[in-house]
C-alpha cells in the first residue's frame, strides 16, 4: 500500500528496546516498534503532531474528542479501555465483544449509514519478550496477578493472603509494569479482577494470553474477554465465579499441577507464533481498508460529511 499511516502519540517514548508501559504505548508506540521490526512494505510513521491529511491511528484516551476530522483526515480511534471517539470514522476495540452489532451497540448500528464508517476487533499485542516458567524446586507455590493493583478487588486480595497462608502459597500483585514481561517464578496467573459477575466488555484477554505464552497455568472468570479466550484459544481454561470455587480450584490445581502445567505448556509452545500473525492480520486488514475509507470519505457529499457529524452527536 501507498498511504502512509500515521501513529499519533503526544510524547512518544524514546527508546531502544521498546518496553511498553500503559495502553497508549502498547498501542500506539508498539505497533509501528513492530511493524519496523518485522520490515514489512507497510509504511508506519510515529508523530507527535496531528497531520493535516491523512490516515491517523490515535489513542481514545489521549486525542481531544471534540476534534473533527477536515476533508482530508481519516481518524482511526483505538478505543482500548476509553471507548469511542466522538468524530471517528473507523473505531478498533480489543474485546470481540464491542465490534459485533447488537442492540448493546447501538453506535455501530448507526455506522451502517456511512461508506465510511466500520468497527474492527484487533486483540490485544502480546507482552514483548516474555520470561517463561523455569522449573525449580521450591517450597512455595507461587500464584500472580499482573497488572495494577487498582484493578484487583481490594477485599479479595486480603482473603488471598489469608487463604495463602500456612497452605505453602503466596501471592503477588505484579504492579511494576517492568516486571510484566517475567513470569518465570510463578506457578499460576489469576486472569480475574473481582467476583461481581461483570462482562467488562471493553477489556482484553491480554492477561490470558500473555500466561499461556509463558507457559503458566492460570484461572479466570467469566468475563466476556475470558470465553472468548476459552473458545478460542485454550478449552481447558478454568472459569470460576465465586470465592469458594477459586480457592477450590488453587487448591486443585496445586495438587495436580503436573496435569496443569502439562495442558498449557503443550498450548503455549505453539500459540505465540500464531497469535502475533494473527494479530499482525488484524491490523493489516485495517490498514487495507483505511485507504479505501479515506477516498470513500473524501469524495463523500458535503450533506452526506454533516449528517455523519450530527449522528454522531445525538
């Protein structure tokens, strides 16, 4: 393809090695560090400025919502935990969940009117060089949560350690987002922030699959991103939706985690390669379409451009 395709981060992370930090890196910063990496034909240019033309990618949380793309500019909003822009073109979610049409997504439904206009499920990138599982002996039975430790219900994480306590586990929130890529002390990964039932439609499975990768059991609950991750890509995942079956199955698993290990360490040997092509093609599809998007905008009617800003604001 032609069109170069703008990725626009307001203080882009100077670095060598790139180790993202937050969303806006992973997904602004990290998909043009791994396109370059790979040397592909697509063209990817990281900007601190927002060009007056072209395709531009930006990050929902990090991109004034009132701004109206001009006759020239596609916007392609990564919606990531933020959700929508308001004047965007092409939305790209990371739970499948948020790109099917229903009468959840009424947006989308509304989308439809517009040449323009489409919605894309692009998952998650995976953690960059992940540490996987060393097989040790040790004592304790070492169980993880990475990520913030905001995002893990507070109540839980003090029955945890009580519940670890003189049964030889431990428990970790791994909230230092350089440690994020080394898993290789843990013995199990909890994929679960709390034990309310909620589908936390806008969140992705990265916990799940960045586990698998690095060959380390994990338990989750029955958040959407979950099942979807089960379906798709690891059957046996636990899904558990109360306190008495998690601490059942820590224990469960503990006693036959050879069994455990095993099932996702047979996964995990083959999921990396597949999942990063996979996300590669989900983005590449995107790339595809974005330049057929942007002549189906530019060549659009002003009456056709002015109904599309007034939908969007109702």
């Amino acid at each position: 393809m032609n069109q170069v395709i703008y990725f626009y981060n307001p203080n882009p992370q100077k670095h060598g090695t790139f180790e993202p930090r937050f969303g806006l890196e992973n997904w602004i910063d990290q998909t043009v560090s791994r396109f370059s990496e790979n040397k592909t034909s697509i063209n990817l240019c990281l900007v601190s400025e927002i060009p007056d033309s072209g395709i531009i990618v930006f990050h929902s949380g990090f991109f004034d919502k009132n701004i109206k793309p001009n006759s020239d500019q596609l916007f392609i909003c990564v919606a990531a935990d933020y959700g929508r822009h308001r004047y965007a073109q092409i939305h790209l979610f990371q739970n499948h969940f948020q790109s099917v049409i229903n009468c959840r997504n009424k947006r989308l439904i509304a989308d439809i009117m517009f040449p323009f206009c489409d919605s894309f499920f692009v998952p998650h990138w995976s953690q960059p060089r992940i540490k996987k599982r060393i097989k040790n002996e040790k004592d304790l039975f070492r169980i993880g949560y990475f990520g913030n430790s905001n995002n893990f219900d507070e109540d839980l994480n003090k029955e945890m350690d009580s519940f670890c306590k003189n049964r030889h586990l431990v428990f970790e929130i791994v909230d230092d987002w350089k440690r994020w890529k080394d898993y290789s002390d843990f013995d199990l990964i909890l994929a679960i922030r709390d034990l309310k039932g909620g589908n936390y439609l806008n969140k992705p499975f990265s916990k799940l699959i960045n586990a698998l990768i690095a060959g380390v059991p994990m338990i989750a609950t029955n958040e959407s991103s979950s099942i979807y991750f089960k379906k798709n890509y690891f059957p046996e995942l636990p899904i558990i939706t109360s306190k008495t079956e998690l601490f059942a199955k820590i224990l469960e698993m503990k006693e036959n985690y050879g069994y455990h290990l095993k099932m996702i360490q047979k996964n995990g040997l083959s999921i990396s390669d597949v999942y990063e092509n996979e996300v590669n093609k989900s983005w590449e599809e995107v790339f595809q379409k974005s330049e057929e998007f942007l002549f189906k905008w530019k060549t659009s009617s002003r009456l056709l451009k002015s109904l599309f800003f007034k939908s969007r604001t109702i």
